[in-house]
C-alpha cells in the first residue's frame, strides 16, 4: 500500500498497535452516560481501533531501507533539549533571562560561531521579543518561579 | 452581487488595504523562502490576529495564504528548490528557463498564470459558495457525518506516499481531539489526571509546533545547503515577455485553472496534487511534449495556474461545512473562533458582509501579489539569497516559543508547542501525514457532534448512516477514494518493481 520506499514498516506497525491497544484501553475507562450508552467514549475508542488495524496492516508491508541520516541525529536532539530546557527556565527564571541563555544557543546549534553575534542576540532576542509581545501587545508576560529580573527591572 | 459593495468598502479602506498589501509581500517573501511555507506563517502570525478586528485579521492570513503558494514560484525557478510542495511541478520546466538566462520571462509567466488561476478559483467560490450553503442548510446530523467521514478517509489516503501511514495520522489527529472534557457528559478523557489536559489540546499551539517548530527540526539537517540562485537576466530579449509567447500558454492556464479549482473544493487534496495533475495533463495535451521539462512556458504556466486556483475553492468546504479543505483553512477556524464567528452553514446568514469583504480582499490581494511580483520577483529572489538561515532559523525557533505562549498566557501551551514540533519532525521523516493530522484534529469535535446527535435521532443505531442516501452517498465516496487510492498505489509500485527487474 506505498508508493516506493518508506522507513521500517515492522517498527512503525508495532508502535501503531502499541499506541492504539494503550488508548483502547484507556478509552474503555471512560465512563458510560447516564443511559448506559458508550457516548463519550465511542469515538476514542473507533480511534484506537482504527490505529491497531492500520498498525496491522503496516506489519504485512516488506522492510525497506530507513531513510534517516544519523549524521543530522545529534544536532537535532541538541535542538529539542534545548526546547524542552528554555521552556523550563521560563517558568524558574521568568522570559528574559531564559531567552538571553536559549537564543545564543540556537544560533550555535545552527552553526553561527562569531561572538559578536551571540553576544548580540542573548542582549537583543530578549529585548526585541519582550518590547513586541509583552508591552506593544499588552500580553501578560511569564514569570519566574524562583526569580525574574523584571522584578529588579521595576516589573512588568 | 454582494461583492461589488464588499470591493468598494474594501477600496475605501486604506488600513484595510494596507494589510492586505503587507500580507501579499510577507506571503511572497515566505513562500519563497526554502523550507519555510505560507502555512507555517500563518500559524505563527495567528495569535498576532487575535488583537485585529475580524476582517483585517481574515484577510491577512487569507492573502499571505494567497501570496505564499506563488512565492514557491520565485524558489522554483530561481533556486531549484520548490518554495513550497505546490511549486515542484514549476521547478520542472522554471529551473531550466532560468539555466538559459530566461528566469525573469519564466516568472512573468508564473506570475500572470498564478493571477488567471487565482481569480479562477475566487470567482468560482464568489459564484457557487451561497448556494453550496444554501445546500448544506439542508444536511441532517447524519449527512454531515457522513461528510466527515468522507473527509476524513480523503485526507488521510489520498495525500501522501502511504495510505497506512496517512489515515493514522488522521486517527492521531482524532485521538489527539478527544483529549479534556467531553463538551456533551463533561467526562474527563485521555487526561490522566493532569488538570492542564482538561482544557485540551490547544490549536494555535499544535499549529506552531506542527508546522513552524516542525520545519526549524527539518532546517537543521539542511545547515550548509545554501540555495545557489541562478541569473535572473537583464538580457531584455530574453527576458521580456510577449503576447506571442504567452499565447500558447492560455488553454493550459483555462484548464488548470478549473483543474486546480476542482481539486481545491475536495478536503484536504490542496495546492501540490492540482499542480501535478494540471503539470501531467498539459503534458498529455501539449503540441509539444518533448519540451516539457526542459524549459517550456507551458510547463510553468500549467502548474502555477493550479496550485493558485486551488487558493478560493478550498475556503467552500470551510465556509459552508466548517471542514477545512487545506491546512491554511484549518489555522482560520482559529481565527473565526477567537473572534466568535460561528463557521458553517449558518454563516451566510449571520456574517454574509464580513464574508463578501473577505473575498474582495482575496482579488485585491490577487492583483496585489501579480504586480509586485510582475516586477518584483527577481528582487525577492536576490533578498532571498541573502537572508542567512543560520540566524533565521534560530530566530523563528525563539519566536514559535513566545507566539505559542501568547495564545492563551498559558506554559503548557509551549510543552505542546514542543512536542508536537518534534512530532512534526518525525511524521514528515517516517512518511507520515501532518496535514492529514491537523485538519482532522480540527474536524474530530465536529464529526463527533454530529455523530452523537444522529444516534440521538436513530431509531435503529448506525442503520441511520445507511438508511439516509446522502449519508450513504458519502460514506460510499468515503469508501470509493480509499479503494481507488489503495488500487494505484499497488499499479505504480508493481510497475516501479517491473522496471527495476
């Protein structure tokens, strides 16, 4: 059921029934209405079905080739700890100070290795972005949990 | 006739006209950009649109949408790199065009084409959009399951290179819906006990992460491919455009133009499915087929004209059905929700100027894009080759943070953002569909209303979906696309192995 090659049919299939077992089960923990009728739990569960007969079918499709490039692997999780890591440092140390540690970063992991311009960004991509959002847009901006330098600054 | 008003109101408007003005450049300059597409910025400017009134905040998504799928043109011809999916079929013939030193001519066809293709398609959804309302007044919870349905089979089957893989991504998209509070019993689903996951999955966050987050994942195994741009010609014979060569060009554009107008009004079809259709049928039908594909007029015309044809059609099933028909349809519910238009049917009774104004907005964006483009493509070119992407990826990576954060002021917003940008990435690698994933989240609250409302009105359960024959008709073509799908795709890969043996 493809057209040409397409990354290892056996993996994929196992994790689509997998899931779908996972969230069929899940699905018949949802509680019935007051009728005794499935209602909310009936398209969850058409859903999850759905996922393991697709992983079924993947299953009988034959192997091919992955088409990933393990070279690009190590920058690519580098890119999503540095996504998961920012967002946590926004609610422990509030948007500017996390912006000023995560922008340099991203640029490096991009490939920009000149000081000058990472300097500029951890100054500038916190200012720019609070200046624009937070007080042109008026939106009220995330603070720290532990501290936040718009407390120092004079708040928000 | 509602849209001779609508254009003078919108004439009239300055501010109105400079934001669509705004948006045909900022739709160009992205859709030119390799890797980067009218869908991913539209659903980083979304929240942005939040503080617009209605119609400006329409009509600027609207016309970047617009905009963006010619901007793919610019990349195609330019860079030998599609803009977007929908301009591969340009690169076929725009690429060599421009190897000859005649890049500027092959975007002034792609550019008058784009227009005649968008204008076509405009039109068609001004004309035929009341009355496919009028129409949809009609359907019953049923039908409009059945719609669903259908929609749903489409989207996950047709587009993509695995029918398996694409309708799982749909079904994902399904599961991923019905997580937080059933809007029926209230009864909690798929949260586990987490509090954040009872609001549910936001759109806007989905969005960013599918589509931008996704991208900025994929751009990174591109660091160091920089675009080599080819000349775009100061050579005034070659590069001027004239109606003798142009000419050959007109029945290709017609027919494209109503293929891609065609293909838009399906769900989930879109832009890069018209333009190869269009590309393979001018082919077929061309005096000269032996210079498609290397540098024929033709062959930039045809594609251009449907992938911008596809731009009105795919608003019907939005405006009439509240079904999204492409991923930029999908990223607007967002817009007509946050500012509390109800999509659908009743539409046209409730907002019908608002409606109108969007669509004069549309054609003016038209003429907009084609005479900046006209004389401005190879400047958006030359801009191109210069952005750095090693600083323009970061800074869309920094900025898809705080755009997901301002959505709803919330943190748990940008972990989805976050996880659905990795899972963006890893759809797109392992052959999946994120479109087919998008739009049928934004479908499932939909389908599943509808659904429980005619087991309500059922006296003998699901029989309902058969026992009515428009329900059954649409099941049917539900059914019909999924069989014929799954039948050429084996065709093409029992010839693919006959011609590697």
């Amino acid at each position: 059921m493809t057209l040409g090659s397409s990354p290892a049919p056996r993996v994929v299939g196992m994790a689509l029934i997998l899931i779908g077992i996972g969230a069929m089960a899940t699905s018949m923990g949802i509680p019935l209405d007051q009728q005794g009728r499935w209602g909310a739990r009936f398209f969850p569960l058409a859903g999850s079905i759905t996922l393991v007969v697709l992983g079924a079918a993947e299953l009988r499709k034959t192997a091919s080739a992955s088409q990933m490039d393990p070279r690009h692997l190590p920058a690519i999780a580098a890119l999503l700890a540095l996504a998961v890591v920012y967002v946590w440092l926004i609610s422990a140390v509030g948007y500017l100070i996390s912006t000023a540690l995560a922008a340099p970063v991203a640029l490096w992991i991009f490939g920009l290795r000149t000081p000058l311009g990472l300097g500029a960004a951890t100054l500038l991509c916190p200012a720019a972005y609070h200046l624009v959002f937070f007080k042109l847009l008026g939106v009220f901006p995330p603070l720290g949990r532990y501290f936040d330098l718009l407390d120092v600054l004079g708040g928000y | 006739m509602d849209i001779f008003p609508a254009l003078i109101s919108v004439l009239t408007d300055p501010v109105l006209l400079g934001w669509v003005l705004l948006a045909a450049v900022v739709g160009m300059v992205v859709g030119a950009i390799p890797g980067l597409t009218a869908s991913a910025a539209i659903a980083m400017l979304l929240p942005l649109t939040f503080y617009m009134e209605p119609l400006p905040a329409l009509a600027f998504l609207y016309v970047i949408g617009k905009s963006g799928r010619y901007g793919g043109s610019i990349a195609a011809i330019l860079f030998n790199t599609p803009g977007t999916a929908a301009s591969a079929a340009t690169q076929i013939d725009g690429y060599p065009l421009a190897r000859q030193g005649k890049a500027s001519k092959a975007m002034k066809v792609a550019t008058i084409s784009s227009i005649i293709g968008d204008f076509t398609g405009e039109i068609l959804l001004i004309v035929g959009v009341a009355w496919i309302a009028a129409l949809a007044l009609k359907l019953g919870p049923p039908e409009l399951f059945a719609v669903y349905f259908a929609a749903f089979i489409v989207i996950g089957s047709v587009i993509g290179k695995s029918v398996t893989r694409g309708l799982a991504s749909a079904a994902f998209g399904i599961l991923v819906a019905m997580i937080g509070l059933d809007p029926i019993s209230s009864t909690e689903r798929f949260t586990f006990g987490s509090f954040d996951l009872t609001n549910g999955i936001g759109l806007v966050p989905l969005m960013i992460g599918i589509f931008v987050l996704g991208e900025v994942f994929t751009q990174i195994e591109e660091r160091g491919n920089a675009p080599l741009m080819a000349d775009s010609g100061d050579d005034a014979a070659r590069n001027g455009l004239t109606w003798a060569e142009y000419k050959p060009c007109l029945p290709h554009v017609v027919r494209s133009s109503f293929i891609g107008a065609f293909i838009g009004m399906l769900p989930g079809l879109g832009s890069a499915i018209a333009a190869f259709v269009a590309y393979g049928e001018g082919k077929r039908r061309a005096s000269n087929p032996d210079a498609w594909g290397r540098g024929a007029l033709e062959g930039v015309a045809a594609p251009e004209a449907a992938n911008n044809a596809v731009s009105g059609p795919s608003m019907a099933p939005l405006l009439t059905l509240g079904i999204p028909g492409s991923t930029i349809g999908a990223i607007l519910i967002g817009v007509f929700l946050i500012h509390g238009i109800q999509i659908g049917p009743t539409l046209f009774l409730t907002s019908r100027d608002l409606i109108y104004a969007l669509f004069a907005c549309g054609l003016i964006g038209i003429v907009m894009y084609g005479v900046i483009g006209y004389f401005g493509a190879a400047f958006v070119g030359r801009f191109i080759i210069r952005l750095p992407t090693h600083v323009l990826y970061p800074i869309i990576f920094l900025t898809s943070f705080v755009v997901a954060y301002t959505s709803r002021g919330n943190l748990f917003d940008v972990y989805v953002m976050v996880a659905a940008g990795f899972a963006g990435w890893a759809m797109r690698k392992l052959d999946f569909n994120p479109a087919a994933f998008v739009i049928s989240f934004v479908l499932a609250g939909g389908a599943e209303e509808a659904f429980r409302q005619a087991l309500l009105l059922s006296d003998n359960g699901l029989m309902i979906f058969v026992t009515r024959p428009v329900a059954l008709l649409f099941l049917l073509i539900g059914a019909a696309a999924l069989f014929m799908r799954v039948r050429s795709l084996n065709r093409q890969a029992r010839d693919n192995a006959l011609g590697s043996a």
